[in-house]
C-alpha cells in the first residue's frame, strides 16, 4: 500500500513557477538570500564547523543553503519534490564549479525509511508551513538524524503580529514575497513544533527569532519568536 505523499500540489506548483528566479538575488527569493548568511553563521555556531559533515537539506528548493554549507566542506544532499527547482540548483552548483552537494527528487518521509541515522545534520528551513502534515517532517528529520546529531527548522509562528508581518506587511505592503506565498492556517506556534519534536525523540538546544528592518533592509537575529523563528535540536543518544 502507498504512503500518500505529504505534499501540497498547489504549493510544488507555486514554487514551480518561480524556479528560473530562486538565484536572482533581487527576485522573489531575495529575503533567502539575505538571511542566509544569517542561518548559515547560527548553524556553525552550534554545530561546529560543517567541513567533513554529512548533511541533508530537508525542501531544499533551489539550493540556496544547500550550496552554501557545501561551500563550508560538509557533503550535502539537497531533497525537495519540486522538480523544477532542484533543476535549477543542480544547474547552479554545476555553473558555479561547487563540489559536495547533490540533489534528489523524494520526500523526506521516503528518505528517512532509506537511510535511517546517515546524517550528521539535518536542516528544514522555510518548508514545514508548506506541508499538510509538518508532523510527518519532522519525525523523518529526526530519523534521517544519527544519534547525538543536529536537526534544524525554521518557520512563521501564528497569531495576529506574524499575520501583520508575515502576510499583510511581506506580501502586501512592501511586496518582499508574492502574494499568497503563505496561509496564516498553515503557521506553526513554538509550542507546537517543541510538542512535535518531543515526540520525535528531538531535544530543543535553541530558539531565535528573525527580525527586519523595511528602512535599512536588515536583518538580524534576535530573541523575539513571535514571527518567523529558528529552532535547533538534537536527537537523543550519542
């Protein structure tokens, strides 16, 4: 019997759309870029440095993280089910001369049933509010996970300021995303992601905020949650 796939189509379809864009830096995809560095600085401050790690990059969409932390040393396996996307940053890793990060077309479900335990991190960035069970995602990080090993996520915390920020102010007032990127229904409270790790044997190692600055165009990381937020974990044992 298949598993359903945990995937919205109207969702792979909107990203689909959008993949010839995902490394203009000045395109749709802009606020990825300009938090990356961000994300990518967090990561190693945790983890160490990434050269030598096993790492795969959980919705990888056109490879903006994936590439970087390959550009670090680590050897990188981008997953996302958005074909044109992954296209796109295997045509860009290619063009670009990077070693260490490959891509494949699978869910992260079907990955972790795979190779269980095969990877020294696990990141899942700007992705479990596009899926219909973010449940499900996170269990599979935390198989796709060695014992001892980091999981990383990062989404929109839900109520009225992040429908503010996130929606009405990204989308609509300073235009940063397309309309419609996100559904306010789909955005995911820290307790309830901390509830989903638990259950799926991750601890949570730490918690930071995202913040912006529509004047300068900055971002930063802060103490705030209560918009978009990170989150590291590890899986228990050693």
């Amino acid at each position: 019997m298949n598993t359903p796939l945990n995937a919205d189509a109207a969702e792979l379809a909107k990203f689909s759309e959008l993949a010839h864009r995902w490394w203009d830096p000045e395109s749709e995809f802009r606020p990825l870029h300009q938090i990356n560095p961000l994300r990518l600085a967090w990561i190693e401050s945790l983890v160490g440095p990434l050269k030598g790690r096993h790492i795969v990059d959980v919705g990888c969409g056109g490879g903006i993280l994936a590439e970087a932390m390959a550009r670090q040393g680590a050897q990188v396996l981008g997953i996302d089910l958005a074909d044109k996307a992954l296209k796109v940053a295997q045509l860009h890793a290619l063009e670009q001369g990077v070693q260490g990060v490959s891509y494949r077309l699978v869910s992260a479900e079907a990955l972790a049933a795979e190779q269980p335990a095969q990877f020294d991190v696990v990141t899942c960035m700007e992705m479990l509010e596009h899926v219909p069970d973010p449940a499900s995602v996170v269990q599979a990080c935390a198989t796709l996970v060695k014992p001892g090993g980091w999981v990383f996520f990062s989404t929109i915390n839900r109520n009225p300021k992040s429908f503010l920020f996130a929606i009405v102010g990204a989308e609509y007032v300073l235009r940063l995303l397309p309309r419609g990127t996100h559904e306010y229904r789909k955005f995911i409270r820290p307790s309830e992601l901390a509830a989903d790790c638990r259950r799926a044997g991750l601890q949570i190692q730490a918690m930071r905020g995202l913040g912006y600055n529509p004047l300068t165009r900055r971002y930063w990381l802060h103490d705030d949650t209560s918009v978009n937020y990170l989150v590291a974990t590890r899986r228990e044992g050693a």
